[in-house]
C-alpha cells in the first residue's frame, strides 16, 4: 500500500518486510472493517515558548471502532498496561467490564483531560447518548519538546474534527501517518516519532495495530534486527535524552474474550522490543484493544460445531493472532518512525525525521534489502 | 467529637461503637498530622432538569496528603480497585509508581476530566510546578438521580476553593460531613448518602479514613449487624433502585511501602461489606492511600534496629493496621448516612436522609445501645 | 435440608436465615447438577507430637466439577486471591486460562505438593490422560494446631479414596461438614473450624459454595450480625492465637466467562467479612470458581437473541449472582462452624465445638429467632 | 569468561557483544556476591519410551540467594508472569508478601510437586525451620519430547545434590550451562535448550541471569538481531513442533523494593523477544527476582542522604537496571542454545545443538563479527 508524503516512505515501501505474515490491503489498522481513524493536526506559531500561547505542536488521533454508535453496540475490549507513568483515562473500566463505549482518542499528555471532557461531550452531542454515565478513552504521550504542552491547546472543535472524519469515508481509507494527530510532537529513537499502523490478513481474520510512537534513544534502535541506531549516533544527535511512552491500539475482526484479548494485546509491546526498547521508567506505555466480532471463532477456523463442556483448544488459533500482533506492532512503529519528517517546535528545538537514505544504507551493509 | 450539623449526629455521638480500637481526636482523616480536607459545595435551582441549567447539586472535595508542595514532596500511595464500573483517574500511575503526586480529589461521575484538568492548572498556578508531566487524581461517584450531571456544573473557581480550603488551618480540622463538596447529590441504602469520615489511633500510628458513599440498597444495610433496613423497607421508599459506588480515601503516618499500603486497601472494602452492600456490577469502587510517613515501623513499634537481612515480620504490625483501616472504614461510611439530611433534586427527585430517632428505636429492639 | 451430626446443626437448622435467597435442595455445592465432593479423613494418634508419627489430624477434600473427566471436558473457570500468604497450586494458570483441567482438592498446608503429585497420578491412571502436560489445583489452609503437619501424612490412597468418593453418587449427595477431608484439623473463631457448604437457587441459575475455614478471632465472631464472639469470649478460651485462612470453592451452571466468574469470585470474602474476619496478615485467602455452563444467559433469563454487536448489560443478572455468591458463602462458613465437634490433637491441644446452645441464646438475647 | 565444554562455546566466546553494559567476572548470576547455584542431571536409558523407566533425561537446578538460612533471612522479591500456561509453584506468596524464604528449584513439568515436596525436607531437615508453614518456590518448563516426563524420575536425592552444590564454594563459581539439572531435556528454537546465565557489573550494582530455555520456533530465532533461524530451516529439522516456556531467575546486590524488583521483570521477557519470541499460548513464562540488598540506593549511587518525604526519583538509577536486565536475559538465553549439546532421548527422538560454525557464518554474511 503506497502512502509516502513529503518524501517520507512506509516501512514495506522501502523493502522493508517484517515478519511472515502478509498485510492487509491498507497494511492499517482501517483493514479490520467498520474501523475509522481520523485527526486534527494543530500546528501555530514559532520561536520561544510563552506558555500558553505556543508554539503550538500537538492534535488528537480518533479512533472508532465501528461506524454504528459505540455505546449502545459496545465491542468486547481489554487493555494491557506494560508501565503506568501515565494518564491515560478509561482503562480500568475497559479492564474489568470487558467493554468499550466510545471512541478512542489519542493526545499529548497535559490535554488528556479536556479531551475526556469533549469526547463526553461528543457522545452527548452527537451520538445522542443519554445515560448518566459514560467511560470516554483517551490515551496520551508527551509532547512536551517541541509543543507548549503546558498551555493544553485542543478544543472542542478539534476533538470534534478527529471524530467526525474517523466516522467518514475518508477515516475508513488510507491513514495519515507521522506528524499527525496526537502524534503531532512526538519523538522516538532520538527521532521525529508520531503516528503509525500496519495490519495482518490471514485466511482467519485481520488484526491492525495503531501506535503514537514517543520512545526509545537512539543507540538502542534496531531495523528488523539491524543496529542502524549505533550506525547513525555517531552523525545525529538525540536533541535531548529521549524518554517516553507508546500507545498501542489493536483492533481484529476475530470473535474473541477479553481475556483472549488481553493475552494477544501482551505480545503487542514484543513488537516495541524488537525495535530495541528498554521500558524505561518515566514511561506510560498501554496498549488497548477490540474486536468487532465479525468473525467468530468456529466460522474463522471452519471448526465442526463445538460441543458444550468441550473447548476449543487455544493453541489452535491464538497463536497466530499472537504472530499477527506482533508483526504487526513493530512495523506500525516502524511506520511512524519512517513517515514522520523532521519538526521544529518551541524555543527552536529540532527533532529531525530518520534519514531513509541512510538508513538503507545500512541495511544494505548488513545484508538485508 | 461533636461534628453534629441540622439534627444530624456521627455514629459516635448516638452511642453506636465500631470495633474495638479507639478513634483519634477529631475521629476523621485529619486526625494524621497534615492532611487537610476542602470542600466546595453547589447547589442551585429547583425544577424540572434542564440540562445545562440545573438543578445543580454537586461539588468538590480535596484532601491533600501534607501541607507542602505534593508534586515535590510525593508520598508513598497505593491503590486497590474493587470493582472498576467508574472512571477515577490516576490510579494506575499511582499503582506502578507507588507515589501520588497531587492532592486528590472527589466529584460527581461527569465532572471528573474538568476537575482532573482544574487541578493540573491549581499544580502549575498555585503549588509553582515547572515539570511538562503531572497525574491528577480525581475520584467520582454518579450522582444523577439529584444533580443536572450531564451539564457538568464544576467549574475551576469551585476547584480552586476545595483546594485552598484543604491546604488551610479549617482544612486541618474537623471535617464537614453528609452533603458537602463531591458528596453533595450522593445516595446510599436507599437515603441520603455523602462525605464521611472517621479515624483510629493506637500507640503506634493513626489512620484516618474519608469516604464518598454511593451505594446499597435499602433492605441489605445493617448498622452494626442489626438489619436496620429490612425494618425501614416498609416505612421508607428507596426513591429508585439505589445502585452505585464507593470511593475510599485513607491516609497513615505509619511508614509503609506501597505494597504494605495495598493491602491495606483490600481490607478497607470489607468494612463496607460489613454495612451489608454486595458491591454490584455497575459500581466504581476504589480505595486509595497513602502514608505521610512520619512514623516509621521502628520508631513506631520500638523495634530493635533491623539487621541486614533480616525481616521484620508483618504479622507483628499489619494485622493491627488491617483493623484500624476496616473499623474506621465502617464507622466512615455510617458517618456519611447519618450526617446527610434530605435533598430534593433535579425533577423534584427526593432522598431522605437516614432517620436517626428510627435507628435508634431499632437498634435497642435488637438489644444494642 | 437435615444434615446434623453428633448434635451438630447447621445454620438453617437452627433457625438462621442469611440473606434474602432461597437454598437448593441440599443446601451444598453438589446442588450445581454434576458437582461431586469426597472426604478422606485421617485422625490417628494421641498424646505429644513426634514429627512423622502423629497425632495425625489430617485428610483430603475432592470436588469434581462433573462426573465426566475434567481433562477432556475442561470448564471455564476463574481464582481471586484476597491475601495470598498461601501455598495453593494451580491457581496462575486457571487466572490466564480461564479453565480447570483436573478436579479441586484441599488438604493441610504441608500435604499440598504430595497431594498434587497424588492428582496428577489419578489424572494418568484413572481419568487416563496422556497429555504430558496437567494442571493440578490443590488448595490449603494450616491445621498445624492440631495435627502433626510437618509429618504430611496424607498419601495416595487417601487422595485416591477422596476422588473416587466425589466420582460416586454418594458424592454428588449431601455433603459431610465440620471435621472431615481437608477440613479435619481446622480452627476458626477461636473455636474448631473445617469444611462447610451451602446454595443459593434462583428461577435463573443454582450456585453453591464450600469452604475450607481457618481462619478468625474468637471476638470478631458475628452470627448473622449478632456479637456472639463478645460473649462467648468471657466464658471460652481461643486455645491459641487464631491466625489463618479460608479456601472458597464456587461452582455454578450459569453459563459465564472467566472475566464473569472472577468478578463473582470477588464477592465471596465479603461473606466471610460479615462473620467479623478482618483477613490477617498471614493468611491464604483464595477463592477458586467454574461453571458447568448448563443454562446459558440467554436461556436462563429467557432473553431474545442477542445481536452481534450488542450485549446484554451485565446489570440484568450479574447482581444477582454476586447476591447468591456472597449469601452462600457467609452460610458455608457458619455450617463449618457449627458442624465442627470439639477436637484434641498433637500435644493435647484442644478446639472446642462453637456451643450452639449459647450461640442461640445470644441470638436470642439479641432479638433474633 | 571461558566456560566451553565439548566444542560449545557462550555467546561472548566466540565474539557476539549483546548490548553496552559489561558482564561481571564470571558473566552469570554467581557474580552477585553469596548466589549459588547447583545441578543434578540425570539421564539413564535409551530407546522406545516405557513410563515409569525411561529414558530418563530430567534434573533440578537450585538457585540460593546467599548462603545463610533463606528462611530466616528472607530477601525482598518479587515475580512477573507473562503467561501462565505453567505449573510453577508457590509465586502467588512472593507476590503479595515480597519475599522467598526458600531455594528457587528447576525442573521438567511433572516433577514439579515431588521437587516442592523434598525441598520443604531439605527446609526442615538440613536449614533446620520449624515453623509449619514454608513457602517453596519450584519453576518448570515441559521436556517430554526427550525426557519419560509422566514417569516423574526426580526423588529426594537428586534435590538434596543440586541444593548441596548451591550451597558449597563451587555453586558460587562459574554455572554449568546447557543439558544440565532442570534444563536437562529442554528444547529452544527448534534446538537443543537448557541451563544458560549471564550477568551485567555496573559501578552502582550486579545483576544476574539465569534461565531455562524452552522455548521458541526455529523460523523466529534472531542472534543479536540477525535471522539465523530463516539460514538454518532450510538445512535443520525441528523435530517437532516446538512450543514451550522460559524460566527466568534474576538476582541483584541493588537494594529494590518488591515493586522496583517486578517492575525490573517485567523487562526481562524483552530479552527474549529479542530472539524473536512471541510467546505462544501453550507456555509458562515467569520471572522470579530478588535482591540480596548488599548495596543500597544510597551507597550505590552514592547520593546525599534522602530526607523524610523526599523521594529519590527512580529515573536516575531503575533504567540502568532495566538495560542490564534485558541485556543479560538476552545474553543468557543465548548461553543456554550454544552450550546445548545435541541429545537423544525417548523413542530415539533427537533434538541438535544449535551449529556454532554455521551461525559464525551466517553472522558474518550479514556483517557481524
């Protein structure tokens, strides 16, 4: 699937194959059906910060996991918390309901809560929802070189925005990736992070992944297992010491349990790893997921009719979603890495995109491409 | 200690004795050396609900764990989710870092992401924080069978003074209790429910627990294990099928780590058990702690230095805190039943408060008092 | 249901009504059609203790989930742990499995490894399983008071005996309480203590509920909300410091999933939290759950089909189940109470009967019966 | 360090540098001053498989934490599970009380509950306890595709030897790795697995590793990033399809918290994702780490000394542990493939030791070494 911008190249465009699994036809997480992504990039202003007023770098990322509306066809859901210095809202209700009732919204940190507030607003609004109680999502990584983060910029209008379009044609399509969205100001490997996805299509389901990728230092980033971060330390500099976090939202068309889910959203950060993260401390990294239920088990995997009081045997097919999650996490984060271009936020600082050129380059060195 | 307001009495004060250990000066969370408690209160209109408009009944309670700064001097916390039907935030960061970084606060369900991005702003304006990341914590229960709730009334100046309040010399004094601050529309087992508190201290430390009650039905509550409810069922209508939550704040200067502090968490629900509530499927029910740490476990119960190596059994010291926390979590909860009068709310919605003068009939048929 | 012995009465024998649901037939776990329970009692020896000669107090407890073979026809199944200063086995992979592969077994603490070795025998040679790969669950409290524990006197013909027991129709019919299996040498309330059972039956499902109860200080004893510990303390000694630990076995034919019986689960120690425990540092408080899966939701609650897509809100029956749950368990662990005889064991330590006379006179006094 | 035997040589032997911390004297988990660490292996028999006579390719490995009594001096710990299709057993206590009061023992799966049960006799008999109550701590993974697993050959003496060693000056020098003790049978990555140890020395802390791998397919497995496994299916059989698990015990001198030491294992699984893992659903994935706590924080790091209520922030010293952890959990898993030698077992099933000459050569095609 082409989707390059500005120069910038998808992980697959450029030889790229992670994996042994195929992707699906948008390699998005838009691949699962019904599934919409939608943003609102807020970029305003230049120069030195003045808290408050900017420069501005930040957005929101929405995603639906249905066109119908989420909170009275609530989809089967978990989440997966692999280290919580973080803000993310809405977790522990996915976690012991087993439920999702609204879209999910990506942001940089300090607005996490204002976007809450809109996207409750929204299921009001625009949903028409009218039950007392509502359990918006919303997950969040930090911004904060490059964006006044401080000065909480979203509005309700753009909170509006990134719903409306993952609930139009458009939002079911093609993915913007890199600087978008919540993705906007995010950093990675010593890089410009951001926004990114990919899919897997087996003959049983499609499983997608979305990450907002905002982790990792540069000595530590492998490609597909090549050390291109040590290659490129010696003629890049980080910026800053780069902490932080990744979101991770998986959506699959499989009929399965939360705790089956929770299972598969495990393996989803084996994926980060393979890129050459740590974990660090300060970081707040979840992964969430769905399924629309559009394929049940026994139809997926042609299973006769499973009696009562007998079961089907896991090993059967979680297996492969476990494969699908992973391959399909570490290339969406490959993804962001690759589609984002370079940025220059508040007081001047400069976070440049991954040199592509470079970078296969180096691949070809070790071997690959 | 006298806290009586409009006819309404503590437990203590109508001679109803929880457990075995004694209570602190004030028997309220304050009663820990530091911590403040503030609340703002807002109720306004009558009438038919006109979202948007009213009648408002709601609020905001603060509880700050000392009177410094709590982003600089963070104090070891712990959090323990009984059932996850609620949408606090900040539990989780608390949960893998150990620590709790602001005061926390308490409101009605659908304010709780404008009072969470209210307190970000107290942090930054008010307590001077510089850092780019901040977890607010904000515990709700869902008052809408009396408040406008969709409207979401809270607004930054009712934060602000629930805040401000808490970090006073009043803050730090005897607790207003029943329909104050986020306790203002609360229901519980049938009557008026609310803000409650009570403490207990022993010769080694002081616990001090506050609660924000929701939940229960009528027929289930037992004050002291007399079924009080089965005798008031026939007199008294439950108004609507009382569903709901608890959240459950406690505060130590016994030095504990998280982990210690956790189970002390799990035990404090039981004290909730004990007033007869189930804990149904739609409730949010948390408890989270902390420790001002002004007592270690040495100093506290003269223990001879602690060689490398060596452990110092729990059973010598946690077993007593165990009961302090479920007593004063019982005699809490009762606190916020018989100190909340009666409110009429939106669409002329009516919830009684508890009836003294009755309980006391029925506890003396049942041989108490 | 008449199940007394030796002068031995359960609760509802007495007069004790808990709760507010009715009882199935036998009041016992083997209510859940298909649930088999079998006893090997093993009292041996009097007089000082000698490390592996006795006094032997001592025995097993099977429960069988069905009278087919539990390998082949695994159930869905959950664990809650409230204090885990317990040695119980299995209990990780049933948590992430979500299903149970082998019958329940409890014993004394330091039988537990044999006796799981013993099971996974059983599963070779009587189930005839040849995976190479089995999941024993054996759960345990400490009986160490009365019985020579570190001599682990419990041997294969024991375990044998218990499951073929629970494989019988015997088994499936009603079930011995007090002093008996796993029970044998258990102490609760400062009185003799060990395994109790009872049901809950609705239009809509049957749940039962056996306890293994060690656990409970003599003046913490609540019958029913009665102070009958307070009483009796005067006039009877605890024999010892009374530490200790619960095991709660759940069975049910409501078809749930693992996510579902977990939350039930959850719900039973507040039953034993209404008997006064406050659950102490040093216990192994596990509660173990599964479902026969006999009556679907929707049959059960006679709901249309469900839409793909929609769900049936947990609220509709779930607090109802958590009701049954929390009801049972409260009676199970009076009908251990108050089946158990006085015992003398090791070094002539003495547990005495609860005497139910007293017991029904401060329920008297209290304004009960 | 040199610590090849017949023709197999450790990861760092023959040139492979995981990461960019340094390994300590002996690179394995023995560089953590008072860890030792003993095996007994036992293979007997050849040809078709007679259960309850073989063959036999079995063993134990036991880890001490220092060489005093465990029980007495229990040490801070903590257990991460990452899936728990998996029998090991007493990891529920560690959780939730923070330390280990025993050995850690390893085995094949069926033997778990017998090596549990000799090494509450070893506790007894040689430690010298007389509490009734001890907590023995026993991981597993599942060897039956060599190994009689269902004939469980493991008894008292083959315990009481690995013990012995582990507590002699030769457990604490260098680690035999490879068909050793518990690791004896076990397969990885379609080869031959086992015992594997590495370590990393830092200014401020040790850390060591230690696993037993059995896990991973031949198509995944990456060295130091590089697809060896896609060489090598071409030119090597599997032999089977190969699930499984992995062990991984972690040991530092770095005084942790229990919450500090799990979230230092919740990392430990990214080490072997970097072999390129996805953990399969049939496995049982647990990490158990302690501290000898023989440097704290405070010496470590040598920082001023923490005033009440100031908090160390962990940023400055937990993500150096992290990396060390990663690093040698990837380091030993490695260790334990190369110094794998091939074996026969079972009904002649034969599982290779992975070709050093080859993987030196495909390292080098792809610009390594």
């Amino acid at each position: 699937m082409v989707n390059s911008m500005g120069g910038r190249r998808r992980a697959c465009e450029i030889g790229i194959t992670i994996g042994s699994l195929e992707a699906g036809r948008l390699n998005a997480i838009t691949d699962v059906e019904g599934v919409g992504v939608g943003h609102s990039t807020i970029i305003r202003g230049e120069g030195p910060l003045k808290i408050g007023e900017g420069p501005v770098r930040t957005g929101v990322t929405a995603i639906v996991p249905h066109q119908g509306n989420p909170y009275d066809e609530k989809v089967v859901a978990a989440v997966d918390v692999f280290n919580a210095y973080g803000k993310s809202v809405g977790l522990l209700q996915i976690a012991h309901m087993g439920t999702i009732e609204t879209p999910i919204l990506l942001t940089d940190t300090l607005n996490t809560w204002i976007v809450a507030d809109c996207l409750v607003s929204y299921m009001y609004e625009i949903y028409g929802v009218n039950a007392p109680s509502i359990n918006p999502v919303v997950g969040e990584t930090n911004g904060s070189f490059l964006n006044d983060s401080i000065g909480r910029h979203v509005r309700r209008n753009h909170v509006f925005e990134a719903l409306d379009m993952a609930r139009s044609p458009e939002g079911m399509g093609v993915v913007p990736e890199g600087n978008v969205g919540g993705g906007t100001p995010m950093s990675a490997f010593g890089f410009k992070g951001g926004i990114g996805t990919a899919s897997r299509k087996t003959d049983y389901f499609t499983l997608g992944i979305l990450v907002q990728l905002n982790c990792g230092r540069m000595e530590d980033l492998r490609v597909d297992g090549v050390p291109v971060g040590k290659e490129l330390i010696g003629t890049h500099t980080q910026g800053s010491d780069a902490r932080g976090s990744v979101i991770i939202i998986m959506a699959t068309d499989l009929e399965l349990t939360s705790r089956q889910l929770w299972k598969v959203l495990r393996r989803t950060f084996l994926g980060i790893a393979r890129l050459g993260h740590y974990g660090n401390v300060g970081s707040g990294d979840y992964a969430i997921g769905f399924t629309t239920s559009r394929r049940s088990l026994q139809e997926a995997f042609r299973i006769p009719r499973v009696e009562k009081g007998r079961f089907l045997r896991e090993e059967g097919y979680l297996d492969l979603v476990f494969r699908a999650a992973v391959e399909a996490t570490e290339e969406a984060a490959l993804n962001a890495l690759f589609m984002a271009e370079t940025m220059v936020g508040r007081d001047f600082n400069k976070r440049e995109g991954i040199p592509i050129d470079r970078v296969l380059e180096i691949l070809k060195k070790y071997g690959r491409l």
